[in-house]
C-alpha cells in the first residue's frame, strides 16, 4: 500500500437519506462505476454498500445505505437499523436530499437523528437539473435554517453535476491519515455478492406491484473455470406466495427468462468472462416478517 504524504487524508463517509434520493446513482457517479444497484422505485437498496474512492490526497470510503423511514415490517426495520448504524460509524455523514421531490417526514426524521451526532455533515441537494432556481435558493435557504451543515451542495448525480465540488468538499472535513485500503480496491463485497445484487436489481425494473419487495435472491452456488472457461452461477428468487412465484415465472416461464437475460449479461461484463446464470423461484412464506428467513436471506 502507497505511504500517505503527511496532508493525506481517509475515512468513512455515510450516504444518507430517504428512499429513492438517488443514493446509489451518486455512489456509482462518484467511484466511476457500479457497485450498488439502482432502480425507480424506493428501497431497492437493502444492505450497507461500501465503494473505494482514490484520490491523489485523499482516499474516501463511501458507505451507502437503504433508505431511511418509518419502517413496519421487520425487514423494514433491520433495514433502517443498517442505515442508522452507518451513521454512527462514518467519520463523516453526507446526507443525500431529493430537491424536485422532497420527503418531509423522513428528512424530519434524519434532521433529528443528525441534531445527535458529532461527526461533520455535508448535505447535497439532488436531482437539481429538474428544479427551477428561485425554488433551489429557496430550498437551500430552508435547510440552512434547520441543521448545521459543514456544506449544502446543489448537484445531479445522474447528470454528473457539481460532483468535484461535492467531493472537494467531502474531501476537506475527513480526518488526516493514511489510506486505508489498496489502491486497487473499489469495494469489499464479494463478486459472489454483487451478482445476487443485480439479480434483484432486474426483479426490481421488470416487475410491479409487491413483487420486487416480496422477493430476496440467494445465490447457492458460483462456480469460476479455468481462464476464459467462464463462470456458472445458480441462484434461488424467493417469494411469499404461490400467486407472487407465478407472476415473477410469467407466461411460459418468459419473465424469469427476461430477468435472467438481462442480469446474466450484466454479470458477464462485470467479470469479463462467460457466464451462465441459472434462476429458480422458491416460496418462503411471509418470509419479511420471520427472523429466521432474514437472518438467512442476509439481512
């Protein structure tokens, strides 16, 4: 690992904020390339993702977490926990807001939890490409009234708007020291990992209603050849209800094959090599609510 000059900088940055913000765009926008998967609608993130930003003084570790709300069921709730946990750990908190649709109940509730803490916070006001100016001073002005920030940044991560400024400002409140990881490292999550995560991810643009909240993937088994042979991945969709398996199969079986396409090509030019996905739809009865059925699902 490359000796830091004694000016380097490191640490934790949590994303923060509430569903469907664009928490995952903007780690994706930052690091330069996917790691945590997207979607329109809400809480399709449901685990801490962590990326790997080098700079020349700097090195930024982003923690990006599932949307804060009011959470009911108990996946709901271990979800928040993960969120709020991040929070504690960061070394700083960039709090992700959705200018053209704001969320007041949950900003409330992270303008409270973040009045707690003591790590410096930076908030970015997302999506300003849709948002008019007089409304985005006025927005700004509104969040400068209710928390102390180290920095309010107006951006779009999808349009790659003002990201330098929002890293330059990141970059000025993290704790002097080395890095932390090595300079070939992006993530900490398994291969193994991010394909189960775009698996959920294609369940989540391909599919409506429940089904991309009633559904968690595992995969059983990752087997890598020799060289260019490939990679075989098996992996199991779990559903509630008999009803919810027949939808997410389809007509002659055409939706799961539609989902496995196009996360199978994914996967195959994330690992560069051939793959060959192999989905199978299994029922787990009310399986968000069951300790057990999340403690093995991974959450």
């Amino acid at each position: 690992m490359k000796e830091a000059s004694l000016d380097f900088r490191s640490g934790f940055i949590a994303i923060v904020g509430a569903p469907n913000v664009g928490k995952s765009t903007l780690l994706n926008r930052l690091l330069g390339e996917k790691i945590s998967i997207t979607s329109k609608k809400p809480q399709t993130t449901r685990n801490r993702i962590l990326g790997v930003l080098h700079r020349k003084r700097s090195q930024m570790i982003f923690i990006d977490t599932p949307g804060i709300h009011r959470a009911r069921r108990r996946l709901n709730v271990r979800i928040v926990e993960a969120a709020i946990a991040a929070i504690a750990d960061a070394d700083t908190i960039l709090m992700l807001a959705d200018a053209a649709h704001p969320d007041p109940a949950a900003e409330t509730i992270l303008v409270r939890r973040l009045a707690r803490q003591r790590q410096p916070v930076i908030l970015a006001l997302n999506k300003i490409d849709r948002v008019e100016k007089p409304r985005l001073l006025e927005q700004m002005a509104q969040w400068r009234d209710r928390c102390r920030f180290e920095a309010i940044v107006p951006i779009s991560a999808l349009k790659s708007v003002q990201i330098e400024r929002l890293l330059e400002a990141m970059e000025t409140v993290l704790p002097f020291g080395p890095p932390l990881f090595p300079e070939d490292a992006v993530t900490d999550l398994p291969v193994r990992f991010i394909a189960g995560e775009i698996v959920r991810e294609k369940i989540f643009r391909l599919t409506g209603e429940e089904i991309p909240y009633a559904t968690a993937v595992t995969v059983e088994a990752f087997e890598e050849g020799r060289g260019q042979a490939g990679v075989t991945i098996r992996a199991s969709i779990h559903v509630e209800r008999e009803s919810q398996k027949g939808i997410l199969i389809g007509k002659g079986g055409g939706k799961l094959r539609q989902i496995r396409e196009a996360a199978q090509s994914e996967i195959q030019k994330m690992v560069g090599v051939p793959v060959v996905l192999t989905l199978f739809v299994r029922v787990q009865k009310n399986w968000r609510q069951d300790t057990r059925a999340l403690r093995k699902f991974g959450y």
